[in-house]
C-alpha cells in the first residue's frame, strides 16, 4: 500500500524554509537519519505552502535518475534560474532540443578527443606548482588555488589563445550569478527579475559581460574560420563547426550557452574535487605517502599523460572518495510528471522531487563510517558491491555528465603533478561549505607545501 512521505516538521509560519535556506546540507542529512529515505519538506507560509520531496536511497536515485527518468523533468525552479542565467545548453534543455544538442556535443567528448587535451590541462598544472615553488609563503589556499587552475585549464581548452580575457571574466561574473541563482530558486516568493532590484541589476550586469566576451569571441571565429594564435581545434571553434547527420548546425547563442555550461561544469566541479582531494591527504598523511609512491613509481620525473591514468588506480580512488565526500553537485532536482511511487511512498505529480549525493554517499546502510575518509571504498571489489546509484557524482542515466572522463582526467593529472612537486600538510582541519550553482569551500582550505 503506497503512503505519504513523512513530512519534516518545520515551524508553523514558514515551515522548512528557514532550514533549508540557512543549512541546506545539514537539514537534508538530519532528515534522512530522523525520517527515512524519502522525506517531505513543508516550505513556505500557510496558504502558499509548496511540498518538495527528496529521496536518499540509491533505489530510489536509480529510479529518478535512471529507469524513471524520462517521469522526472528539469523543470523546477533552480534550473529555471539557471536557464535565465546561463542559456539552455546540455545542463537545463530538454526533449528533442537536449538530443540534438548531446548529438552535436558527443564527439567533443570522446575518449579520444578528450585525451588530446592532457597537454593543455599539463599546461596550467605546472604554472601552478611553478608559482608555488616561487613563494615566500609556503601556505596556500587550495580551495583559491584550484579553482584558479581549472578555470584557466577549462578556458585555454575552450578559447585557446583568448584565454586572458576570459578568465578575468569569468572569475568575477560567475559568483555573482550563482549566488543569484541560488537566492531565487529557493525562494517561493521571489520578485520577477525584470524588477530594477540592486540583486537583479548585479545579475543582468555580470550576464551581460559574460555574453559579450564570448559573443565576441564567437564572432571572430565566424569571420576568420580559424583561431588567432593557434590550429583552429580549440573547443568553440569545434562547435561552431559542428554539424548533425543533416547538416544542421548550432547557431550562435546555442554556441554560447553550450561554452558557459562547459564553463560552469569544467571548471567548479573540478576545482572542489580537487581542493578536497589535496585537504584530505593533507589531513592523512599515510595516504598522501601511498599517493606519492604510486606517482613515483608510474611517473618519476615525467609529466603525466593521458596513458597514465589508468596506471594510477590509487590516485583515482582518493579522486572519488573526495567526491563521495564533497560532490561539486550536492543536491540535484527534478519534477516528477505523473503520480509515482517511490519506496512505497507517493510521489505526486508537478512535485518537486531532489536527490541527494551528497547525504546518498553518507547513507549508512551502504557506507561504514560514512564520514571517514577511506580511498579503498573504491577498489573494485568494494565497488561491485555497492548499488550503483550509492555513489553519483555525475548524476546517472540520460541526463548523465557528458564530461565524466574529461573531469577524472584534469583532476589526475593535476593531483598527480602536485604529488611530484609537493608534501602536504594541512593548517585548516574543519571547512565550512556553502551552495551556489555548486558546492565549494566557504572560506580558506589552506594547505602548507614542502618542496620536495
């Protein structure tokens, strides 16, 4: 017999609001422990009191994300706020525009293609450990530091020689967005963004220089058919290029709105992954030395390559258990199309219906210690008896990351260089986190380096 979720209980004026605007993460975590896989969350006044739904358990995740997924829309009101700020590429589109788009995009994203961009990835990598090499301050933020890197990787692999501009663009464009996008999505009585209100005026002024640079840049590749300053195979040009089986093509803004995905999702995400990734065998030194070793022995004194990933199946291991720690993408939501059932509760249609790597991957019916950081979760013996939706920060099914191999391979290479370069050892103990389009460190994660 299907029954109703058990609804969180919240004040009587705003129910959850307050929670899950002020702790998120926590408020998640806590409703699962007291409640149960698939809870309920009262939000808002009484009269205007809206329901969301979120399910924890990895059934549950593989029935949204997966064999369910096309009764489960990105139709609510975060990725709406993401489509207003960023355009409807591969993260917000939907039906037959997402196919066509994924086709265009896939081969962007082959084994092969993404491959070819270890060099440009080494590129950025090694500026960065030589700029810590040369600092008086043997401390660094790495949280700072990553996030330095992967935009400047992403961007260089985007833009080629165009890099500078927009990266000093991005860099203070995209927070002023995502925090934006954040505030209005999880607000139920948020104002039209037309309204000339100082957050909606911030907002319309960062999008617009974020679509100018990349307008331009857009433009001049149509005029001249190649790249100033390189072979013309950076990734826009290679969307611009790109044709469907009838030849169609995407057109201008459909380029742009693709980049600033790539943009949002190549570099953020990588950047969390890896700035807890070093925090952790900061904290762990015997893991760090298993790390090293393994660095040693495949690497010595080489750069890595594309070949090596797989030669390094350590350095992986503590990739994803920071991942399973800290997902970039903590929380994911979709809207449920039709009455459904879930765990043996009712889902509702037009319910609004998140999940959750972030509390999935602390789930104590599939994690021992959950909040351990242990990288031999992930041997494949561990792996292969886990369910498959108990770990997912890439998301699952359809709608499943297209960048999958290109993130585990810029966040290898670059962990890797850095274990050639440096010892770790860890200042910052406890980070705070907070949520904008993704997670990320909320303050400092310093880190202080030995030259080795």
């Amino acid at each position: 017999m299907t029954r109703e979720a058990p609804q969180v209980v919240g004040s009587r004026l705003l129910g959850t609001l307050v929670d899950l605007r002020d702790d998120t993460l926590g408020t998640y975590l806590r409703a699962q422990q007291d409640y149960g896989d698939v809870v309920r969350f009262p939000v808002g006044p009484p009269g205007l009191r809206t329901h969301l739904y979120a399910v924890f358990s990895p059934d549950g995740v593989q029935q949204i994300l997966g064999t369910q997924a096309a009764g489960f829309r990105k139709e609510n009101s975060v990725y709406g706020e993401i489509r207003a700020s960023i355009g409807n590429g591969l993260l917000t589109s939907q039906d037959d525009e997402y196919v066509f788009q994924r086709r265009l995009v896939q081969p962007l994203f082959t084994r092969r293609r993404v491959d070819g961009y270890a060099s440009a990835i080494h590129t950025e990598v090694a500026a960065t450990a030589d700029r810590w090499a040369a600092r008086a301050d043997a401390t660094v933020d790495v949280g700072a530091e990553m996030a330095e890197f992967a935009l400047r990787a992403i961007s260089r692999i985007l833009f080629g020689a165009d890099l500078d501009e927009t990266v000093e663009v991005v860099r203070r464009c995209f927070p002023v967005l995502g925090e934006h996008v954040l505030q209005r999505g999880a607000n139920p009585l948020r104002s039209p963004r037309s309204w000339p209100t100082p957050a909606n005026r911030r907002a319309a002024s960062a999008q617009q220089e974020l679509y100018a640079v990349c307008d331009r840049i857009i433009a001049e590749r149509l005029a001249s058919r190649t790249v100033p300053g390189s072979d013309g195979d950076d990734m826009m040009t290679m969307l611009i290029k790109a044709r469907d089986g009838d030849g169609s093509a995407l057109d201008t803004q459909a380029v742009r709105d693709q980049v600033l995905v790539f943009l949002l999702a190549g570099h953020e995400t990588t950047a969390t992954a890896l700035a807890f990734a070093l925090h952790l065998l900061a904290l762990h030194p015997e893991a760090q030395e298993k790390a090293r070793a393994e660095v040693d022995d495949v690497l010595g004194d080489l750069a890595p390559g594309a070949d090596d990933l797989d030669r390094m199946p350590y350095i992986t291991m503590v990739l994803k258990e920071a991942m399973r720690l800290y997902p970039s993408v903590a929380i994911m939501g979709r809207k449920a199309t039709a009455d459904t059932e879930i765990g043996g509760f009712r889902i509702p249609a037009g319910a609004d219906v998140y999940v959750s790597p972030y509390v999935t991957h602390r789930h104590p019916d599939h994690w021992k210690d959950p909040a351990a950081f242990d990288p031999e979760r992930f041997t494949p013996d561990a792996e292969a008896e886990r369910p498959r939706y108990a770990f997912f920060p890439f998301g699952g099914g359809p709608r499943a990351c297209i960048g999958q191999h290109f993130a585990m391979l810029e966040a290898t290479l670059a962990l890797a260089t850095l274990l050639q370069r440096f010892a770790l050892t860890a200042i910052d103990t406890e980070i705070p986190l907070e949520l904008g389009m993704t997670m990320r460190a909320a303050g400092p994660v310093r880190v202080r380096l030995t030259p080795r």
